[in-house]
C-alpha cells in the first residue's frame, strides 16, 4: 500500500491561528511520523516557581550550615533534598 502524500503545512497569520489549527488537524496528514526523532535540548531550564515555606530556626541553622560544608547555597541544597536525590 502507497504511503499517502504529506500535506505542505500552511502559513499562519498569528500564533493563535496556528494554535486552532492544530488544535483540529490530523498531524499524520502533514507529518511522516515514522521518520521522527526525539528531540534533546541540553540547555532548556524547566520554569521555576518561588516559594515560602516557615520552617523553624534550627532546621535552616542546620540546612544552612550542612550547605556551607557542601560549599553550595541552601537553597540549591534544599531542592537536591526536596527532589530525593543524594
């Protein structure tokens, strides 16, 4: 059976334009999914968000202490703790 023929992707006005037609389209019309390959993009930082947190005195006296012996900042060693990662 013959590969069915891709579809040239349209030229959009605006991002919203394009946003609502793929929101609709059959991507298999228009792309040849057999060939695709991951994409890797080593440098993309994922969003942060900030955060208050009230923890007591002693507990960042000593997150702030263990930090300073790892020479890293607390905050930094905080998230290495929070994500479970050694």
């Amino acid at each position: 059976m013959p590969k069915p023929k891709i579809k040239p992707i349209p030229k959009f006005a605006s991002e919203a334009a394009e946003q609502a037609f793929w929101a609709t389209a059959d991507t298999t019309e228009y792309f040849d999914w057999s060939r695709a390959r991951r994409g890797v993009f080593p440098h993309l930082k994922p969003t942060t968000t900030p955060v208050s947190m009230r923890l007591p005195e002693t507990l960042l006296a000593d997150l702030k202490r263990l930090a300073n012996e790892q020479d890293v900042p607390y905050q930094s060693l905080m998230k290495v703790y929070l994500a479970g990662k050694p």
